[in-house]
C-alpha cells in the first residue's frame, strides 16, 4: 500500500490562481522566491495583525531574509498566520518572458 506524501506544498489562492489560471492552476508552492514577494500579514495570537510591505527591489534578498527570519524567530511563540501576497504581475511577465526565450532558442 503507498505511503502518504509527506510533500508540504500548497496551493496557490485563489485570487492568485484568477490572475493567470492556465499557469497557476497547476502550481504547488514549497518556496517563494522573495524577488516575487509583495507583502505579507502577519497575524497574532493577540488578535493585531502587521501589514508588512516588501520591495525586494530595493532591499538584497540576504538581507530581506535576514529580516523575515529576525521577524519570525523574536515573535515565533505569537504568531497565529501569515499570509503572502504575490507580485502575480511581476511573476506572468517573467515566467512570459522566459518561456518566449526558452522557445525561441529550441528553435
């Protein structure tokens, strides 16, 4: 009998999903790469939610990590959610752009 998957992917949401279904309908997310990340919600056991906004552009990925790690491990015990907003905008013109490039160098 086969094993259950121990995978912890997850869906993306549906307002995501809207904004490009023939791609995102079949996405199952492990990791975000934080060049495509908005912003995020962090909600608390306290019932007071952060809206944080990311400009990955104008912070490096290293230290815009180093933030979100420094931010999770001092209010781990706290934390209730967080929600992710993608930069679906950004991530349809990249994914557009180099399947176009892929394609045109197949040929």
């Amino acid at each position: 009998m086969p094993r259950p998957s121990t995978k912890k992917y997850k869906s993306l949401p549906p307002d995501v999903v809207s904004k490009w279904p023939d791609v995102f309908g079949d996405v199952d997310v492990k990791a975000i790469p934080l060049e495509y990340l908005d912003s995020l919600r962090v909600s608390f056991t306290n019932g007071k939610a952060w809206d944080i906004a990311v400009k990955a552009d104008k912070n490096p990925a290293k230290e815009l990590e180093k933030t979100l790690k420094d931010l999770f491990n001092t209010y781990d015990s706290s934390i209730k959610h967080v929600d992710f907003k993608l930069d679906t905008d950004r991530i349809k013109k990249d994914v557009t752009k180099r399947t176009r490039k892929f394609i045109k160098h197949r040929k």
